[in-house]
C-alpha cells in the first residue's frame, strides 16, 4: 500500500523522517499511517516515512528510554510492512555484557523482524558486543550508530560515518548547525548521516553519557545511583517550544531550504519517552502542510476517539 512514486524522486529533493514509537505508539499510527498514505494532498510532498524505532517494555538490549511499548510485535510488523516502512529495533543498551547476548526475548525479536518480507529492516545500536553479535547471528539487518555515543567532536563523528559496520549514523545534536564540516563530505557519506531534529536536552549538558547509561542500568534491572538531571528548567520535562529555541534544532525550514539542497536527507524525530499527544505534534509540524493540520487531528481525535493523553 505505500506510495512510491518518490524513489523516482532526484536525489535531495526528499525528506526521509524517521519517527519514534514503533511499540510505544502503535496505536497512533495504525490510525495515522492509513491517513498519510491514501490523503497524500495533506502532507509535504517532499517528505516520507523512512522508517519507526523503538523497543517493547523489559527489553534488556534497550536503551535512551526505559522502554514501555506494550503493543504485540507481530501486530507492530504486520503493520510496517503493509506499509512498506522499515522497523528499527532501538538495542542501544550502553552496558551489556557477554552474558546478556543470549537475552530470550531480544532474541526472539531478531528473529521475527529480521524475517521480514520487503523492506529491509534495522536495528539502533551502541554496544559494540551486540554489533559483533548482530552482523553475525542476524546478518539481514542493517546497523544504525546510535546517538548515545554521544560523540561530540565532530571528527568522531567523521569516524563513525566512515565505519562500514553502519548504514546510517545519528550526530549528537550539538554537532547540527556545523554546515561547513558537513559540507565538506561525500555524496556516500551524506546519506548515512541522520539528523536529530527535536532534542530538548542542554544545549551544554556534560551528563549526557551518565544520562543514558543510567536509563542502561535500568533496563538491565541492576542497581545504581539515580541519575539527577541539573540542566536549567529541567523539572518542566520536555517542551517543543523549547525544543524550538535549542540551538541544535532543526526547523522544517532548515530542512527544506538548507539540508536538503546540502544533500543530506535522513532526519530522526525524537519523543519515544512522551505522549502520543505530542508525537503527533510532531507529524503535525514535520510533515503536514498548515492548511491541513486542523484535518489530520480532526481525523485522528474525532473520527477515532484515539486517546491521546
């Protein structure tokens, strides 16, 4: 059922997003995928989906979230690939240890997604454990270099792109306005760079790292201090708005009118840890023209009586 009339497109001319929740927020996009696919005339014609992340609850390979996608991951395959969307595995988990590779339940999730028919799916990754681990026991994944590396100069960044192991590869967001590094890359090398639009985080935070590796010690069940956020603001929780004014973000306009004729076109959405409220504020902003926003949550809010708080 998916359009495909933009891979004729000329390459930069499409925005290829790559949206949060594909356990977390399944029943936003069974009701909003069917929308964007047959009500074409209500979103951006130079953008598309790429691909949905994200991971179920107890997840030990998890990671940047503490997971609590309860959807059944046979629903949540079935559905992307009705689409044709690619679903990616977030298995960012900073601290795994050899004992942890023989998890059941991750398992068992490789094994059903990386069967999939059609679209190649892919798996977001930290540990270098589990991407030995991966490319050897699921070969028919691809690997995304997670941004909890958190790597932050941007030469080891440039590294990172540059390692085969990787098709795609997410910058720490600090790292997002640097347009004349970015420039100076390869046409290769443009394509396996995907950019973290959103982050509220920061834009100084040094705890970052600490950050996730305490969500990390969470998903592993172990122990530890509780990480204490002291970035200013930091009790209000996430807000688009502020979003809005990180110097790291990246606007609609930025995209369209910057990165995309710079050649680079893959862009993450972050929000797996929010509601679906805002997650749909987010496909508001990112990918349907203003005229037809009213539309979108008329169709989602009324038509479903989704419950999106």
């Amino acid at each position: 059922m998916r359009n495909d009339r933009f891979q004729s497109r000329e390459r930069g001319n499409v925005a290829s997003y790559h949206l949060p929740g594909l356990f977390e927020f399944y029943e936003l996009y069974r009701l909003f995928l069917p929308l964007f696919y047959t009500h074409r005339e209500y979103f951006y014609d130079w953008c598309e989906i790429g691909s949905i992340y994200g991971a179920p609850e107890d997840c030990l390979w998890g990671g940047g979230r503490v997971e609590a996608g309860e959807a059944e991951p046979e629903e949540v395959l079935a559905l992307m690939q009705k689409y044709g969307i690619s679903a990616r595995l977030t298995f960012s988990n900073s601290l795994l240890r050899k004992e942890h590779l023989a998890d059941q339940r991750c398992n068992m999730l490789c094994q059903l997604f990386v069967k999939s028919t059609g679209v190649k799916n892919g798996v977001i990754v930290h540990s270098e454990l589990l991407v030995d681990y991966l490319k050897k026991k699921y070969p028919g994944f691809y690997l995304v270099s997670s941004t909890t590396k958190v790597l932050t100069e941007f030469q080891e960044c440039l590294r990172e792109i540059q390692r085969e192991d990787f098709q795609y590869v997410v910058p720490d967001f600090r790292l997002n306005k640097m347009l004349d590094k970015w420039n100076t890359l390869s046409e290769g090398q443009k394509d396996k760079v995907e950019f973290l639009c959103n982050e509220c985080c920061w834009f100084g935070c040094r705890d970052r790292k600490a950050c996730y590796e305490d969500v990390s010690r969470k998903n592993l069940g172990e122990d530890g201090e509780e990480h204490r956020c002291t970035a200013p603001n930091a009790k209000e929780g996430y807000r688009f708005s502020k979003a809005m004014t990180n110097p790291g973000f990246i606007s609609v306009d930025d995209i369209k009118n910057i990165y995309l004729p710079m050649g680079f076109t893959n862009f993450k959405i972050e929000g797996r840890g929010l509601g679906s409220a805002l997650i749909l504020e987010f496909l508001l902003y990112y990918m349907t023209k203003p005229e037809y926003q009213l539309h979108v949550r008329e169709k989602l809010y009324l038509d479903n009586m989704l419950d999106l708080f």
